[in-house]
C-alpha cells in the first residue's frame, strides 16, 4: 500500500483526489465507468418507449403513465441513503458490481410482469430497477469526480454523462424496434382503441428486449467484479469519519441550493422525454405513429450526447456555472416556443431542448459537491436522493389531463428558471472544507 497522497477533496471544480494512479490508470477506470453511464441511460429511456406501449396495453390515462415513471424516481428517495451506507460498508467497485445485479433482477422481473400481465408487478419491476440505478449513481458519480485533477472534474463528468446519452440516444432505436414495431398499438393511429387479445399480445412484446438488458447487466457486473479499480471508498471513509462530525452539509450554499436544482431539472427532463412520443404523435403537432416518434426521441437524447461531448471540451476553458447560465436561458426560450407554437416548430423546438438539457445534471452536481471535503459522500448522495423530483412528473400529467399536454409543458419552462437561478448564484461556494488525505491504489487492467 502506497503511503498516503494529500490531495483537496472537493477543491476546485471536483470532489478531490488528483493522484490516485497514473493518468493511463485514470483512463483506463473512466473507460469502464463509462460503460456503466451506457447502462442505465440506456435502460432509463427504454422507459419512455415503454410507457406509451403501457398506456395503451392498460388503458392508462396520462396520469396513470406517469405514476409509472414516479415509482422509477420514487426509488432515488429511498434508496439513495442505503446505498450511500452499503458504499460506506463494502466500498465503491463491490457496489457498483450489487447496483448491475439489482438491475438485472429487476429486468428479469418484467418477464412474468408481461405474461401476466399485471401493472403492479410492473410497477415493482421498475422500482427495483431503479433501486440498482440509484446505487450505481451514488457510488459512480462523485468516483469520476475524484479520479483525476478537480479543476477538469465537471468536464470529466460531463464526458462520462456523454457516454450515458449515448445509451439514452440508442434505446429509443431498440425499444422502437423491439417494442413499438412489434406491437398493435405502436403502429395503431393515435387514438385507436385495441382489443383484448391484441393488448395481451402487446404486454408480452417486452419479454425479449428485458431479456436481453439482463443478460448484459450480469455481464458487465462480471467484468467490473475481475476490475481492479483503486479503491477510494475506503480511503475517504477514514478521513470522513473523524472530520465530519466537526463540519455541516447545511453551511455550503452550494450544496443547499443545488439538491433542489436537481431535484427540479429531474422534473423537467422527465417530463419532456416521457411524454414526447404522445406529443409529437398529436395531429396538431406531427402527426405520427408511435413508432414514428421513437426515431424522433433518438434526436432529442442524441442532442443531450453531442451538448455533453461539446460542454466536456468548453469547461476546461470556460467556468461551468457560465455555461449552465446560457443552457439553462436557451432550454427556457424553446419550451415557451413549444408550449404556445403548433405542427413541426412546437416539435423541433422540443426536440432542440435536449441539447440545452445536456450539461445541467453532470455540471449542477459537481457544482453542488464543490468545496465539501470530507463531506463530499454525503453530499454526493443528498444530491442523488434529489433524482426523485423526477417523480414528480405525475403533476405534468395531471395537468395535462386537465388542461391539455401542450400547456402542461409550462412546468418544463418554469424549471428551467430555477437552473438558471442556481446557475447565476446559488452554485457560489460559501465554504470550504479543508483537504483531507487520501490512500489509494492504481487502477490497472483487468485480470
């Protein structure tokens, strides 16, 4: 074991340690890292294909589709401080590998979930799913921000979140296809009310695309279990425990105003990405079948992968909360267009928000764990329990129930403000903890 290496955690832009391994360590652990940001972007948005299959297999009006995606984000509140405990516990790398393993279980879940087909063991399918995400958020998120110098960490972020829109850019294509194509009602005309036998068949079209998810998610716990990755946890751990019980989370503006800054952009990118497909499918919009619209989403996650990819370059020369300040004015100015315009405009100009959303999950989060120092894990995690403003979509729904699903992307718009509030003020550091030592091992290729 290497003698310990004194490095500011949460100094600068990033959480902390620069040093642990050489930086062909470091990018070989940011590789593998990167796949896990693939995974559950990708399994994230199989939802938003899925859930306008739900709704037509159940027969669920928009309230009843987005409970469907708060029970997902309902599982960031609860599970986020088990994980952050069993992080403590069993280190980094173990977690990660038990988040893949959840998901897998939860993934397989979905089988029986279609044969019977029953919406509640649906409902908990995809809450266990998001339980396994939720851990590997926890355990992965504030890792990238400590694997390297922390002045680059929110464009070091913002790059492996690039490789997470990837994932959320290729799943509209695989559940379009394996879902949507291969059923009724994604190629009914909008409004088109199915009969018993073909609602059966539809729910049982998600057996083999979960199958397949699965298969993949053991694989790649697999390959993470054989990784030697330099273990942080335990490190971080030892200095956190006699360093924070002098410090508070609650004196960090930063932190304070930034767990409500994700809580509240989660509301708008979900609601936007689920209900996307029923938008732009409406007759006074594009007109198009659901499995049309599927290739659209393609467009709006691509545009959150080429902003994170294009943001990852421009942070290491511009200061983050700028840029978040210009996406955050840009997301505003298309969803009032989308909210008030009709036909292919209101459809482009919501297809265009995906590239002013791409920056603002990976930059408020390392915004909001500046300068935390041994606070840095449970802040991280206060900031990964705030995913469960996604929950919250319900309240879109239901406005778009009452008032009409175009109004109902007024909420999307008013979100966007608070960003830019945070971005312009809430994201100054008011304290600074000071450095903490760190011990670790170079990461090195798998066995």
């Amino acid at each position: 074991m290497p003698a310990p290496i004194t490095t500011p955690l949460g100094a600068g832009a990033g959480a902390g340690a620069a040093s642990v391994g050489d930086p062909r360590a470091q990018r070989s652990a940011l590789t593998l890292l990167a796949s896990l940001f693939f995974m559950w972007g990708f399994i994230t948005v199989i939802n938003n294909t899925l859930l306008p299959h739900l709704r037509s297999v159940f027969d669920l009006n928009y309230t009843q589709t987005t409970l469907i995606e708060s029970v997902w984000f309902i599982a960031y509140f609860f599970a986020s401080i088990p994980s952050a405990k069993l992080i403590e516990k069993i280190g980094y790398k173990k977690s990660m590998v038990t988040g893949l393993l959840i998901m897998a279980f939860g993934a397989l879940l979905m089988i029986p979930a279609a044969r019977i087909p029953s919406y509640g063991v649906v409902l908990t399918a995809l809450f266990i799913v998001a339980s396994g995400i939720t851990l590997l958020q926890v355990a992965a998120n504030p890792y990238v921000a400590v694997v390297g110098p922390p002045e680059t960490a929110s464009s070091r972020l913002n790059l492996v979140q690039a490789f997470n829109s990837l994932g959320t850019t290729l799943a509209p294509l695989f559940g379009g296809y394996l879902i949507l194509s291969r059923s009724a009602s994604g190629n009914a005309e909008a409004g088109k009310v199915l009969a018993q036998a073909e609602r059966l068949a539809d729910a049982q079209s998600v057996q083999l695309p979960y199958f397949i998810v699965a298969v993949v998610l053991v694989a790649l716990a697999v390959v993470i279990a054989r990784y030697k990755l330099p273990d942080l946890g335990s490190s971080t751990r030892r200095a956190a425990v006699s360093e924070r019980k002098s410090h508070s989370l609650w004196k960090h503006r930063n932190l304070v105003l930034g767990i409500p800054a994700i809580f509240i952009y989660l509301i708008a990118e979900i609601g936007v990405s689920n209900l996307f497909i029923n938008f732009v499918s409406d007759p006074k919009i594009g007109g198009l079948t659901h499995t049309e619209a599927s290739r659209y989403l393609f467009l709006l996650w691509g545009g959150m992968m080429v902003g994170r990819f294009i943001g990852s370059v421009w942070m290491r020369k511009v200061d983050p909360a700028k840029v978040l300040a210009i996406f955050s004015s840009l997301a505003f100015v298309v969803m009032i267009i989308t909210t008030f315009s009709s036909g292919p405009v209101a459809m482009w100009s919501l297809i265009a928000v995906g590239l002013f959303h791409s920056i603002m999950f990976p930059t408020i989060f390392t915004l909001g764990i500046k300068g935390l120092g041994a606070l840095t894990e449970e802040g991280s995690g206060l900031l990964v329990m705030a995913i469960a403003g996604g929950a919250l979509v319900i309240v879109q729904g239901k406005i778009a129930d009452t008032y009409g699903l175009q109004i109902s992307f007024l909420v999307t718009a008013i979100c966007e403000l608070y960003v830019l509030f945070y971005a312009l003020w809430g994201s100054r550091v008011t304290a600074e903890e000071a450095p903490v030592a760190l011990e670790g091992e170079p990461a090195t290729a798998a066995e």
